[in-house]
C-alpha cells in the first residue's frame, strides 16, 4: 500500500475525483490565491535554502527535537509499554508551531506582508502571532466569539504578541465560523496577504502542506524509537483529531507501514447518540466544506450541522482530506471519546506522571480505557499540547478532597 495525494489534491488511486478525498473546489474569486501556491510551494519547501532556516528554527526557535518520554507510571496502570511524543513543550505549547513556522517562511518566499489565520482553540492563533512577531509581519486572527470566551488566556498571547484578534459571532461562533471569515477576508486581500490554514483540511495544497510540515514529528519519533526500544516502529500510535494536523503528522512516516496501528480520537462530546459531538468520521457524509472534499457532519439537504465537543480544537464540523481516506481504506481507525472520559483521562495522566494535557490531547490518553494491549507492546501518544488553555474548564471538575 503506498499512500499518497496527486497533483490534483487527491487522495487515492482511482482515477474518478467522485471516488477520492481532497481536491480544490475555489470560488474564481480565490483562484488566483490558490493557484500561486499551487504553483510554488514544492519548489519552495525543497529548495535548499527554505531547508535550512527551517530546521535551524525548529532546532533554536522551537526547541526540536521534542521528547520521547516513557510514561513508567502509565504504563504500569494500563500493563504496557506508553511513550508520550512531547509537542506539549514546544515553543508555544503544542504542535501548531511546525506548521507555522513553515507557513511564515512560504509567505516570505512569495512575498506577502500581511498574515491571516483562524483558530478554534487558540494554539494556532498563538504559534501564528509568534511566528508573525518573529518575522515583522502585521498578524490578523479570526476566532469564533465562543472560543474567544474560552480560550481566554489565548487571546491575550495573542495580542501581547502584537497579534489582532477579531471575534466572529456568525453561526456558532466557533472555529468553522472563523474559517469561514479569514477565506472572506483572503478572497479580497490575494496580492498582499497569505492565510496560515492551521489543519490538514481546505483546498489543495494545504492538507498536503500542512502535513508535511507536522511530519517532523514521526521523522523524529523514528529515530527517538530506536534509541528507546531498538526498532523505529511501535505497535500503536495513538492521536486526538479535529481537522487533523497533529494525527497527520505523528502518522505520516507509517502511512505505508500496516504493521503499525494508527488509531485517532474524536470529540465524542456528550455522546454519538445525541447531537452534541464532533464525531465527523464516525457520522459524518461526504461531502464539501471549505474548498475541499471529505466527511462533513451535515444533514440529508447537506446543511452543515454545528459540532459541539468540550475541546475547542475539536469543534470542527469536518476533517482533513487525508484522514477521510485513510477510514475509506481502513488503514487507520477513528473512536468517538466523551466529553466526560477525555476529562478522566487527564486527570489520570496529570496525577500519575505530573503532566496537565491541552483537552485535544485528553481524548488521545482516553483511548487508553477502550484498548487492549499486551505487555511487550510499544503504544505513542501524541501529546500534541498543554494544558494551561484549558484550567478553568479543569477547575470546573476537580472534586473537593
């Protein structure tokens, strides 16, 4: 098997668009903006001189690589063998800034000024305006007003970065709402601007970009692997997903390897048998949303449904391209997580081994109670972010001693 897109932003390899995932379903309005990039960014990203300041900014600006870390107390309590791939101790607190950082230096190449962005959770918001303030660019981000609330600590990082944060108030006021205005404010601004998509999702060449920037989490972790464990391959790999970056990244260099079991957490929210969750995989119908095609929540008219999970960065109402074949095909599998086993879940991680999960994270550790695995197995999860966005939903459910 050998899983890969087309020049056409396609995963899969029948030759009918209508049997694939991807692609980039543009108004003409935003043809020119996606064309350019069409056009460059390969080039780009593997010339020699775009490799270099890349990894030299990974390296002294990130702090790459990120741990390895033997989780002993957790692997005693779930009788098995837990790595936890630390993207939590990045330079600002998760996974988001591979990509950014990536992204900054594309738009530098072509020549933009301006940079835009969409955030649900407010890590990407965060690794944006970083990334921004690095390179002296003027820094635009759109975030649903409900996750402006919650994500409050978020927000302000991002203006004290000299980010400018505009709260979008259209349908639910979450992060497909902010999408949904940073392409508005794209499709009128091409010459200048250029948007940071956060996920794995949007019109070709994101998802594939994208995941090509977070790959540097699986390059490491194979080499990390064999110094652990003597082989570069664990028998699970375990991730949340919203869009889709951080499981696109942790899984990519095993994509083609069926021996390892690639397994991602959805946001169950209050359960899959009611209609509060964000179990777009598990649910959802194929469909388009944001220049691409994949699975939607939607209903039978293809309205789009408004997602609900406890976790901002989960409060997608789609998933990235590449994670919708990867279910179409079965080489990865997706498992609804609640609301209420995502927060038990990081209470058990932060009390055995000290580490306050980002709540995207908790639903990945969550897989933990609806696996089962045998004591010489090696089982990586993803801890794609920090926990302090998230200590006042926390405090709301730490029980009295």
């Amino acid at each position: 098997m050998k899983i890969q897109i087309d020049k056409n932003g396609y995963y899969g390899e029948s030759c009918l668009s209508s049997d694939r995932f991807g692609g980039a379903f543009i108004p003409e309005m935003m043809h020119e903006n996606i064309k350019e990039l069409q056009d460059n960014y390969m080039e780009i990203i593997e010339g020699p001189s775009f490799i270099k300041e890349y990894k030299s900014l990974l390296k002294d600006y990130v702090g790459r690589p990120s741990p390895l870390f033997y989780a002993e107390s957790l692997s005693m309590h779930y009788e098995t063998n837990i790595y936890l791939k630390r993207e939590d101790l990045n330079h600002t607190g998760s996974h988001k800034i591979n990509n950014t950082i990536g992204q900054i230096l594309l738009a530098e190449k072509l020549g933009k000024k301006r940079i835009i962005a969409e955030t649900g959770a407010g890590q990407h918001g965060v690794a944006t305006a970083t990334v921004c303030a690095l390179k002296n660019m003027e820094c635009v981000i759109y975030m649903g007003e409900e996750d402006v609330q919650r994500q409050a600590s978020n927000v302000a990082r991002i203006k004290m970065l000299g980010g400018k944060v505009i709260p979008v108030t259209s349908g639910n006021k979450t992060l497909k709402d902010a999408t949904n205005e940073a392409l508005r404010d794209w499709i009128f601004n091409p010459i200048d601007t250029h948007y940071i998509i956060g996920s794995v999702v949007g019109p070709h060449p994101y998802p594939d970009m994208v995941t090509r920037f977070q790959s540097v989490i699986s390059e490491e972790m194979k080499l990390q692997l064999i110094e652990k464990t003597g082989k570069p391959n664990p028998g699970y790999i375990l991730a949340c997903i919203g869009g889709g970056s951080n499981a696109a990244g942790i899984f990519y260099h095993y994509l083609n390897d069926e021996n390892v079991k690639l397994i991602a957490a959805e946001g169950g929210g209050k359960g899959v048998e009611t209609n509060e969750h964000a179990a777009t995989i598990s649910k959802g119908k194929t469909g388009i949303l944001h220049a691409s095609k994949s699975l939607l929540m939607q209903t039978e008219d293809g309205q789009i449904i408004e997602p609900y999970s406890i976790s901002a960065g989960l409060d997608y109402p789609g998933v990235g391209p590449l994670h919708a074949y990867l279910n179409k095909i079965k080489r990865a599998s997706y498992i609804s997580v609640t609301d209420q086993e995502a927060l038990v879940a990081a209470f058990r991680l932060t009390q055995l081994e000290g580490i306050i999960p980002a709540l995207e994270s908790a639903h990945a550790l969550a897989l933990l109670e609806k696996l089962e695995f045998k004591p010489n197995d090696i089982v990586v999860i993803n801890l794609s972010g920090r926990g302090d966005k998230d200590l006042n939903t926390y405090l709301k459910h730490v029980k009295d001693e």
